[in-house]
C-alpha cells in the first residue's frame, strides 16, 4: 500500500492532523487482528528495505557512529520487538475471563481489550530509530493511530523516518511531526488518548504538565542515576568488561547505562586496571573509531567536559582511559572514557545524569553504606550488581527500588521481551515492551454479563426481613 511520498511536518497542520486520526479512530473502534498485523508488516517492510539507510542517516547525524552499532541497537531490537509482538498478538487481543464472586454469581466477567484512539510518541536523539518506532510497534499492535514526533538532534534520521513512513501509512494511521522543542511544547498539548515520551527527567516534567491539561495519560521513559554495585564477592575482571560495555556503547548516551559504580573501599585501583584493560579490549582506538559513537552535538560535549572540570577543581582525581580526540570537529566529540576517583558529594557528576562516557568510582566500607547512598536519592531506572554472594545479591534487591536490575551484567534486562521497561518516581512513569506495553495501551474494559437466572432482586428495597437474611448469611459467608 502506497501513500503520498511527502514527509509529515508541522506546516501541514498538526492540529488537523490530530483530528483526522480523532475521526478515524473513533469511526473504526473495532481493530482487527489483520489490520494490525498489516501495519507492523508495513514497519517491518520499511526496517528491511531501508536500514541501512536510516543506520547512514543515524552516523552523519552523530558524526561518528558505526552502522554496526546501529544495527545492534536499533534496528536489531526492533526486529526483535516486531517478532515477539506479531507471535503473540492474537493471544493478548483475546478477551480475558475473570472469575465472578458468589454473589453475583451466575453472572459472568470478562475484560475487554480495545484501542485506547490516538497515542502521540515524542522520541530521543540518543537511539533515534529505536525510540521512535519501538513505541509505535507497540500502540499500532494495540489498535490505535498514532502519531510521532521525533528528535530535531537528529534532522536526517527525523526526516528519513517521515518519508518513509508517508509512503507507507495513511496520514490517519501513522505520521510523523518534524520541528523543533516549540513544535515538540505543541504536540504536547495535544489531546491525546495517551502520551508516550522518552527523555530528560526535566522536559518529562513539561511533556507531563502540558498532558495534565487535557487529562491525558502519560507513559514517562527517563533517565536517572543508574548504580552499579560491586560486592565483595565479585571477579573485577569479568565485571569490568561488562560494565565498559554497558557504560560505553553510544558513548555513554544511553538512559539505563551505569551512571556511577560503588565497590568495596580499597579495590579502587584494581578496578581502575580491570576497566582500563577492559576499553582497550572493546575500543583498541578511541579516535577515528567508528565503534565508539560521537558526543551528540558541542552543547553536550561542552556540558561534560564543565562536569569533569568542575569535579577535579573540588579535587577529585581522573583517569583518562584511551587516545585524545583527533583534529577533526566530529572526532573531537569522541570524548575517551574518564574514571572519576573522590568527587565532592555535591559534583555535578553526582547529582545529574551524566549522559557520556564518564564514570565516577565511589567506595563503600559495608553493603549497607552502599544501599543507604542509593536510597537517599531519587529511585533510579536500572540498578546492576555484580558478585557471587546470594545473600548480599538478595538484600540489595530486597531493599532498594529501581526500574529495573541486571545481575551480573549490565543493560540486558531492557532487551527481554517478557520483562516489562520503565521507570519509577523521577526515572518515569509506566512500562512498555511485550504484553506490558500492549496493555498499557489498551483499554482493558470490564464487562459483566448478567444471566438470566440472577436475584439481584433480593438487594432491591423495600429492605426487610427478606433482606436481613440473605445478607447474615452473606456476612457469615464473607
């Protein structure tokens, strides 16, 4: 199915837009099986065809970024999403039988699962393909219309995704809204069914603020401090090299890397060893190396490098660990990795998220000084820890709160489809991948199905001793 060629931009009437997919959605409530499966083979058809041009798109828009890295984790785990949701969507579709207490009993329940009408999607820079349509995925598989605005860090990935998403949807199916963050305030303020954003903490509070005024829900994917703990029990050098990889792949541009690593006080410079071994096993070159992904843009870049100068004129110590960029302005944004050793309790590095390639080290004297330090802070969206100890392993998991958890590794719990993503507190609200994300999308509307051989009667007035009766024996029930 073909469609206008012309990418969806917010000169074409945003507005208008919205009240078409409005229109649509509510004249077609009903959503079959077919339809859905249909527009996510169309979004499977469009991955398959132009990947590796989106993957182009996503490196000259960061400068340096391999296609690789790209396909691994973009488009690879859309793939995945696209796979896992079309085996199983007949299954979440179906309506869902609940059992019915005695007395309303032999009446019968069910919920019923039905497109919540229009989603809007406002995507990240970070994983331009993934963010945008992995969002998407999901609210089409659930029924609905959808519109999307993605990042303007990224103008050539935005830009690509609009073509070809307007040569294979209908404008009332799916579309995509380029502009800026005032387009971005506008398409906030919209009334939709649902609002699904991926970003800062910060511009997740206005997207959260616009939404409230229209009563719209939100679903909130943010960032956070993400600890990584390293028990006493741990190999430093199979740790570390997961922990580069998580903290490293995109540069550190990525909302569940780990945001700062607590081990045992004294093991500072063997884990410094381990990590340092580690980036020259992933990254044997830092400059020129398309595997290690560019800083975004110069205001991101300048904003770590103000966090590194600030944390070491309070007197911490850094650790470069690799090359120094090369002359050119995009290699100049491959930032090497940074330990930071002894950062003030009020460094920047320690109360924003990083978002880059630089990882403070905090050492801790007992387990607990390590939970206590985690718990003082607002409840992040990953936690990792590393060890052997099943007691410890449990204890921390048992009293923290976070996200998610990898044990011993880092990342990978985002990439299990079973496993419901998302947030808690200032890390986001609301969880998307698999069924979770299905649901969250769905209306599950309860119907009761009354028989014909009921006796609510014997609730109606005029209250009497009919009345005492039944609900003695109900209470004695009860």
């Amino acid at each position: 199915m073909t469609f206008s060629t012309h990418p969806t931009t917010a000169a074409t009437g945003m507005r208008q837009l919205f009240d078409a997919q409005h229109l649509a959605s509510r004249s077609a409530i009903a959503v079959p099986l077919a339809v859905r499966k249909d527009r996510l083979l169309r979004i499977k058809a469009l991955l398959d065809a132009s990947g590796p041009a989106l993957a182009q798109a996503v490196q000259a828009d960061f400068g340096v970024r391999s296609p690789q890295l790209t396909e691994i984790a973009d488009l690879f785990v859309l793939r995945t999403l696209l796979s896992h949701t079309l085996k199983s969507l007949a299954g979440w579709m179906k309506p869902v039988k609940v059992s019915t207490p005695l007395y309303l009993q032999p009446a019968r329940a069910f919920l019923q699962r039905q497109p919540l009408g229009v989603v809007g999607v406002v995507s990240p820079w970070n994983y331009p393909v993934q963010l945008a349509l992995g969002p998407v995925i999901t609210a089409l598989a659930a029924g609905n219309r959808v519109m999307l605005k993605p990042s303007e860090l990224t103008p050539r990935t935005s830009a690509l995704m609009a073509q070809l998403i307007a040569a294979a949807f209908a404008p009332d199916e799916l579309c995509v809204i380029e502009g800026d963050a005032a387009t971005a305030a506008e398409f906030s303020a919209l009334p939709f069914d649902h609002l699904f954003f991926t970003g800062s903490t910060a511009v997740g509070r206005m997207v959260a603020q616009a939404a409230a005024v229209n009563l719209t829900p939100t679903t909130l994917e943010l960032g956070g401090k993400s600890p990584c703990i390293i028990d006493a029990s741990c190999d430093l050098e199979q740790a570390a090299i997961k922990i580069a990889h998580g903290k490293l792949l995109n540069a550190g541009q990525t909302c569940i890397a780990p945001d700062y690593v607590m081990l045992p006080a004294g093991k500072e410079a063997a884990f410094s060893a381990a990590f340092a071994k580690a980036v020259a096993t992933l990254f044997p070159t830092i400059s020129g190396n398309p595997d290690y992904a560019a800083i975004i843009s110069p205001r991101h870049h300048e904003r770590l490098q103000a966090m590194l100068a600030q944390a070491s004129a309070q007197g911490a110590r850094l650790q470069v660990v690799g090359q120094p960029a090369a002359p050119s302005e995009a290699a100049q944004r491959q930032m090497a990795p940074v330990l930071v050793f002894g950062a003030a309790p009020d460094a920047r590095l320690l109360t924003e998220e990083i978002f880059g390639p630089v990882l403070p080290v905090l050492p801790y004297d007992a387990i607990d000084q390590a939970i206590d330090y985690i718990n003082a802070r607002p409840r992040p969206l990953a936690l990792y820890w590393f060890g052997t100890d099943a007691a410890s392993r449990d204890r921390v998991l048992a009293q923290t709160v976070s996200g998610g958890v990898t044990v011993n590794d880092t990342l990978m719990h985002i990439a299990h489809e079973n496993l419901p993503f998302g947030g808690v507190g200032q890390s986001g609200w609301g969880s998307y991948h698999g069924e979770a994300g299905f649901l969250r999308l769905t209306q599950q509307k309860p119907v009761l199905v009354q028989s014909k051989w009921a006796r609510g009667d014997l609730f109606y007035p005029p209250y009497g001793k009919r009345f005492d009766q039944v609900m003695g024996l109900l209470r004695r029930w009860l």
